[in-house]
C-alpha cells in the first residue's frame, strides 16, 4: 500500500528544521519502502504492508525520539487520497484560480467544528469543499482574498495547528507521486 505523509510545521523559518534527504532514509530503515519526499515542506510517500496503525506508532515514536520538537503529522493511504482528488468539485480544480488550498486534518482535528467555524467566514466569492482527509478553498480573486475572513482569521482559529495546508500545486504534485507506486 502506498502512505502519503504530510508533516505539519516543519522548515519553516529557522525553527523545526526536518532534512528530507535523511528522513527518507529513516523511513527506509524503519522498513518502509520507495520512500519519496517532494519539495522541503513535510511531504512524503512510501510503500508499507504493515497495517496503518503500526506505521502510525512507528513514526509517532521516531519522531519522539528523533526531534525536539513536536512533529504533527497526517497519514493517508494514496487510494483514499486519489479517490478524494476525484470528487474536488470544478471550481477548485480550476488553476487560474487566486487561491487554492487544500487543509488536510490531523488526527486531534473536531471536523464539526472546523466546518462550523470556516462556514460562518465564507462569502459568496469563495469556495469550501469539505472532504474525508482535509477540507478545500479556493479564490479566483487576489483582492477579494486578502479582505477574506479566510485569510484574516485562519491563522488564529481555535482549529489552525489541528491542520496542515498544501497548496493546489503542491497537492496536485502529491496525487501525481501517490500514483506512482
């Protein structure tokens, strides 16, 4: 089975510094195989035939004993991850668009609240499309985004660090290394 591996909060500034290059190879060495990282934000593939919650504790306990810092993560098969991709409607799909995120929920995510609270933000200029593994915005608009509840108040949501955000290209980039396995 092929894993997608989305780290959340890593490498950005001077803090939290994560080298994909070795930890593509902890994760060959932890058994994992044809591990791929994409870009240097946290995003990860690889193949494993260990159920889903064993890799979950492996890497939970690498990570522990590994950084100093917490390493917040989602796991998600690449079959649940494509057949999400799949049901994006049109108007996140489309790439002229301004904005476009995907924000993939952590496993302490409350997904009730996350889609209560992102709603009562929403105009009618912007999109939301909630999913199983994240939800998706998009705004064709650059003015119209940055006057957006969205931009203005996701950073200081109650919900914010129970998520981790990909852009539309580097998610697209991720289904095409999750498709090939």
């Amino acid at each position: 089975m092929r894993y997608v591996l989305l780290l959340r909060g890593i490498n950005v500034g001077k803090t939290n510094k994560v080298a994909m290059a070795d930890l593509k190879t902890n994760l060959a060495e932890m058994g994992f195989e044809n591990p791929v990282s994409y870009i240097n934000s946290g995003n990860l593939l690889f193949d494993s035939k260990a159920p889903e919650k064993k890799i979950k504790a492996l890497l939970t306990t690498h990570f522990n004993d590994t950084y100093d810092f917490p390493l917040p993560f989602a796991l998600i098969r690449s079959d649940i991850l494509q057949k999400e991709a799949n049901k994006l409607p049109v108007w996140w799909q489309d790439e002229t668009a301004y904005r476009r995120d995907a924000l993939f929920y952590l496993p302490e995510a409350d997904r009730e609240q996350i889609k209560a609270e992102t709603l009562a933000w929403i105009d009618e200029k912007e999109h939301l499309h909630f999913g199983e593994t994240a939800f998706f915005y998009s705004n064709h608009n650059q003015a119209d985004y940055l006057l957006s509840n969205y931009h203005k108040k996701l950073i200081g949501s109650s919900f914010y660090k129970s998520l981790t955000i990909r852009n539309g290209k580097t998610f697209q980039k991720i289904i095409e290394l999750a498709n090939k396995a």
